[in-house]
C-alpha cells in the first residue's frame, strides 16, 4: 500500500469546476483518496507559502516553532506525516479525516495568511504578492492552529485565489 502526502487545493479557475467539490460532497484529499485507492492519503503542508515553509522551519522544541494541520484517515500513514513535519521543523495538528481536511484548505483562517502575517496596506496586486513570497513570516503554535481550524466554517470548495483573499 503506498503513501500519498496532498498538498493540493482545489482552484476552480485552473482545475475547472468538480462538481461533488462544488456541493462539499467531498474535499479534496477525499477525491485524491478515490483516485488512489491502494495509497493512505494525508492532507499536510497545502496551506502555507513555499517561502514560509522554508523561512519558519525550526528544530524540535524551538520557542517560535510552527505547526501545520493534518487530516487523515489512517492513524499510521499520519504518524508516518507527524515525523515527517518533525524532520522539516513543524509540529503537527491533527484536525481529523479526509472528510475534515477542509478545515485547512483555501479561504480558511488558517489557510497561508498566518504564516505572512499582516500585508503593508495600499500595494497593488502585483506588489502584494510578491511581498507575500519574500516575507520571512511570522510563527504560527500549535494551539493557534487549532483554534484556527476549530472556529472554521465550511464555505465554498476552493476559496479564493484572489488578491484580495491573500491581502
């Protein structure tokens, strides 16, 4: 049985529109598990910026270490995820299953925007996201990460990709 670590995200405007996503009959990890029948899937690490997922990585027990989500269906495959994060410097949160991996996905408190912190106001879209991919970012603890996801309410599949949404 193999392993399958999802960072993906559903985005309606490149992946064009899924409709059992578009109903929340599924998140995105469930319908990457459907795909991947043979492999344990865990959704981890889609929702922080690859410059932050770099700039904050810190060793086991660092003061200002980050944590990141994971949901999951198979209690080893997470553990298996779990050391994984430990290695790359980030703790882990688990918020539950496949079917809870939305709690992480765009349009979430928890989705990138944490991990940038506050954007300078009155830059234009262009100029917003290339501070967002050079900021050194700003610590996220595993208790805020589950309060967090804790508080999130379910809206439509894919969030927003759009400047606004990041600002």
């Amino acid at each position: 049985m193999g392993k399958c670590f999802d960072t993906l995200n559903y985005d309606p405007e490149r992946d064009g529109r899924i409709a059992e996503l578009d109903a929340n009959e599924l998140t995105t990890s469930e319908l990457v598990q459907r795909h991947l029948a043979d492999s344990r899937v865990v959704k981890a690490a889609s929702n922080i910026v690859s410059s932050q997922l770099f700039s904050l990585a810190r060793p086991s027990g660092a003061p200002d270490r980050s944590a990141m989500p994971i949901a999951g269906d198979d209690a080893a495959a997470k553990a298996e995820v779990v050391e994984l994060l430990d290695i790359l410097g980030y703790d882990a949160v688990d918020i539950g299953t496949l079917a809870d991996s939305w709690r992480s996905e765009p349009g979430t408190p928890v989705y990138c925007k944490p991990y940038y912190g506050e954007v300078p106001k009155g830059m234009s879209g262009d100029k917003t996201m290339e501070w967002i991919f050079q900021a050194p970012g700003v610590p996220i603890p595993a208790d805020r990460v589950r309060e967090l996801t804790a508080t999130v309410v379910r809206g439509p599949a894919g969030g927003s990709f759009s400047v606004d949404a990041w600002a």
